[in-house]
C-alpha cells in the first residue's frame, strides 16, 4: 500500500455523503442523525475498546511530550486567534483551534504510521494524549458554552464525563486497562460491530454536512443559540487552519523533538504524527453542540487534502 493510498478512502466516503445527501437518498436530517449516531454510540464504543486493550505503559515518553508542546501550541494558538483575527464567538473558539492541533489518529493516522513508520505504538500514546487531556479541555468548554449564561459549575463540570458519552466511555475504557480487564465476548462483540461503523459513518455524515453547509435540525432546549456565521468559513480562515495544522504543528514537534534529544526514528514519529489532517472529531463535536460547524467540516477535507503532501515530506526529509 503507498502513502496516498490511506487517503483515498477518506475522500471516497466523504464524497459518497455528499452525493447521497445531493440526491436525496438520506433526507434532510442525514448530517445531524449520523453525527448523533457517530457521537453517542459508535465513536464511544470505538474509543471503549481501543483503551481497553491499550497498555497505560504506553502513556509516557519524551516523544509524547514533544507531541503535546506542539499540540498545545497550535490549539491554544488557534483558539485564540480565532476571536482577534477572525471575529470568532466564544463558543466557536474551541473548535476553531481543535481544527488546527487535533490530529486523525484513528482511520488516517493507522494506516499513514503502518506506512511510514513500520508500527502503530506511538500512535498510541497520540490516541491517549487526545482522550485523556485534549478531548476533555475541547468538550468542558463547549459544555460551559452550552450553559445559557456561560457559566462554569463545578458540579455541571463533575458531572460531566456522566453526560457526555465520548469522555465516559474513555474513562471506562482506561479502567479496564488498569485492572487488567477485558470485556466478554458477549459484549465485546456488538462493540466491536458498532465500533466499526464510527468511521465511515463520521466520514458520511461530513460529506453530507458539505451539502447542507446549516442542517435544519430542532436545537435541544438546553443548548444556548448557536453562534454559527451567516457566511462559511473563508479562504483566509480555511488557510490560516491548514497553516497551522499542516506547518507550524509539524514544525514545533520538530523544534520540541530536537530540544528533547529525541532520535531519528522518534522524531519521525512525532513530525508524521504531528502533520496528520485535521480529525473528522472536530466537525462531529462541532454538530454536537451546534457551533462552527461550517469551519469544522471545511477544516477536515482541506487539510486531508493537503496533508499527504506534509506527511510525505516529513518521511523523505526525516526517514
């Protein structure tokens, strides 16, 4: 398999939405009942079973420190920059800068680590780092965002990974793997079923999203009024993301890599995996909580586009 091989599959399914949805074979409501899907039952079961069979031992390591400067640089970066360079609401804020730091470790990043780097161990610490710190700064802000008065509570914020299914699910999943536990076959086979459709069914329901860029969609009476733009995201915003998450993200991992000490076959690692596309995550957690969703679905083909040029160059240079 070459390198632009593990793209075509992306493209192919976020195509196949947007065809569907064109010609009516999903209904108007595709985008939204797939992302829901995506969000409360299979990406949860997916991330269930991946930290479960995960070795915590994994979860350390200069290399994924140099990941971590690097990430949070660029999503810190993005978040706020996003108000002052382009007028972005609070609530918009966080996903604007997940779009630029959080990478597709999952469909994109498996294949592109098998190709490139000849195992997936890494990439596990990448998965982790996300679940496990990335994921719940992201979804404690959109909850706050989601309070009618942007209020943070500590209970509401306690509560949380109770509410939210993607954080439970991590959360259960890491237990299971420091007791040593593994789910029956009864149980870890319908899992293992709806795990597999997180995937293609987030891959879809971007595609469909693409053709109706403002999903009508009855809100739920707790979400606070979307601040969605009249207008999508523009070429400038569009370019500024895949700037970020294409370059300046590959480029800090580097720089972090090398003050680190960190050795060629590492640093690799960290550079590939550091210029992996934007993850398909951002526009599901966007439609979730009803905000930036034209950012986040552009932000995901755009930088799949372009990322294989990044990853390539990353192996012949560093490789």
């Amino acid at each position: 398999m070459n390198l632009a091989s593990a793209f075509v599959p992306i493209w192919i399914l976020t195509a196949v939405g947007y065809a569907a949805c064109r010609w009516g074979l999903l209904g108007e409501a595709a985008a939204s009942v797939l992302g829901r899907f995506v969000f409360h039952l299979a990406m949860p079961a997916a991330l269930f079973l991946a930290l479960s069979r995960m070795p915590l031992s994994a979860f350390a390591g200069r290399s994924l420190l140099a990941f971590g400067v690097s990430t949070a640089a660029v999503v810190g970066f993005g978040w706020a920059g996003a108000s002052r360079l382009f007028g972005r609401e609070p609530g918009e804020r966080p996903i604007w800068g997940m779009a630029a730091g959080y990478v597709n470790s999952a469909n994109l990043g498996i294949p592109i680590a098998t190709q490139v780097l000849g195992s997936v161990s890494f990439l596990a610490e990448v998965v982790l780092l996300h679940v496990l710190v990335v994921t719940p700064v992201i979804l404690v802000a959109l909850d706050r965002h989601r309070d009618p008065h942007g209020r943070v509570r500590v209970r509401r914020i306690a509560s949380l990974p109770v509410r939210n299914p993607v954080i439970l699910a991590s959360l259960l999943g890491v237990a299971c793997s420091a007791a040593g536990l593994q789910p029956p076959s009864a149980v870890a086979a319908p899992l293992t079923l709806l795990a597999g459709a997180a995937v293609p069914a987030a891959l879809v329901a971007l595609g469909a999203s693409l053709h109706h860029t403002a999903p009508s969609r009855a809100e739920p009476a707790e979400l606070a009024e979307p601040a969605e733009p009249a207008e999508p995201a523009g070429p400038a915003e569009l370019a500024a993301i895949s700037a970020l998450k294409l370059v300046a993200q590959p480029v800090i991992a580097y720089a972090a890599g090398l003050a680190l000490h960190l050795s060629a076959p590492q640093l690799l690692a960290v550079v590939v995996c550091a210029g992996l596309p934007t993850a398909q995550n951002t526009f599901i957690y966007a439609q979730e909580y009803g905000v930036a969703e034209a950012v986040a679905n552009r932000a995901v083909v755009v930088t799949t586009t372009l990322s294989l040029a990044t990853v390539a160059a990353a192996a012949t240079l560093l490789g």
